[in-house]
C-alpha cells in the first residue's frame, strides 16, 4: 500500500477518535449543564473530527501526486500537538493560567502542520495541471 494511503487511513482512524471524543464531551456538558469546555468541544470538532475528516480524503484522493513526506510531517506535527492544545485550553478554561504558553506552542504547531498541508496540497494539484 502506497505510504500515502497508509496515512489517509490514519487520518480518518483518528477522525473517527475524535468525533467520537467532541460528542462524548458534549454530552457530559449537556448533562451537567456545565458549558465551560465549550472552546476545547470546538476545537476536538474542528481541528479534530471535521479537519481530519478532510485531510484524510483529500491526502486518499492526492495520494499519487502529494510529497510522502510532507503526509508524514503533517499527519506527526498535528498530532503531537493537538492534544497538548486541547488539554493545555481544558486546563485554562478550569482556571490554570499558567498553561497559555502550552496553547500557544501547540496552537503555532498545529498551525505549521496545516502549512504543510496546504504548501502539500498546492504542489501536488500543480503537478497534476501540469500533466494534463
């Protein structure tokens, strides 16, 4: 199996984590009433469930002309740091200023991941223009 493909189903493996993860807090808020991760909810939603979701089709989709490479950078950066985010933002939203530089580290991260994915998906549409 391509290394590409081998990430894709990566990416949707923990898509699925994290969907499951964002509806199991939510329904904890629902049923405390108490909203106060609403952030880190959006967030596992977001940069978790619906983000994942997309690179894992869009890196099965581009397998043959995305840089093995930068699938493999990527998929590592955002997974290493995402739940550094995530927990460090829990910890904040429970009162733990001190853990900002810990959001802001893994948020920096989680952007260049997302860097190399676009830079990825750029290069790899160019090539494929250039071959038609």
């Amino acid at each position: 199996m391509n290394t590409n493909k081998r990430y894709s189903a990566w990416w949707l493996r923990m898509a699925a984590l994290y969907l499951v993860t964002g509806v199991a807090l939510g329904n904890y808020m629902g049923a405390t009433h108490d909203f106060s991760l609403r952030s880190v909810h959006a967030h596992i939603n977001l940069l978790g469930w619906a983000s994942m979701l997309g690179f894992g089709l869009v890196v099965q989709h581009l397998a043959d002309t995305l840089s093995a490479r930068l699938v493999a950078v990527q998929f590592w950066l955002h997974q290493c740091a995402l739940p550094v985010m995530l927990s460090a933002l829990a910890a904040l939203m429970r009162g733990n200023p001190a853990v900002e530089p810990l959001i802001g580290l893994g948020s920096a991260t989680v952007g260049v991941a997302v860097l190399c994915f676009a830079t990825n998906v750029w290069r790899g549409t160019g090539a494929k223009l250039r071959a038609a």
